[in-house]
C-alpha cells in the first residue's frame, strides 16, 4: 500500500508529474507509512473526531488554530 493509492494519485499522473512532485509524493509516502504505528489515532478520527465535526462544526473554531499546521483538502476530478 502507499499514499499514490490512498490520496487517489493515478498511476499515469504520478508517472507524467514532473520529478520535483514525485519527489513531494514520495517524501509523504516515506513519512506518514507505515501506517501501522498511526492506526488507533486514525480509528479515533474516523470513529470520533470526524463524526463530531460533522454534527458540531460551528464548535471547532479552526480559524483560531495558531501553531503550525498542514490542512489539505481535495476534489477528486476525472
């Protein structure tokens, strides 16, 4: 398994992307698998804080996070 698959990298873009994206793609891939070590911190995500958000999201003031933190969101588009 790696992040190609899980972020939905398909095979062709990952072999067309330029060499400085791949090289971003498998520094990521490199730091975040295995996944092993993360397993209960991602079941509580799913199972709690994700359901939370969802029903309680004016409660998470995230514009007030003030260290530094990565947020990414995507659309997958064919």
């Amino acid at each position: 398994m790696n992040l190609k698959t899980i972020f939905g990298i398909e095979q062709d873009a990952y072999k067309n992307a330029a060499s400085d994206e791949k090289q971003k793609i498998d520094s990521l891939n490199k730091t975040l698998l295995p996944i092993k070590p993360r397993k209960p911190g991602i079941i509580n995500d799913e199972k709690v804080t994700k359901l939370d958000m969802m029903t309680n999201y004016d409660r998470y003031p995230l514009e007030q996070i003030t260290v530094p933190a990565l947020i990414i969101h995507a659309k997958n588009v064919p």
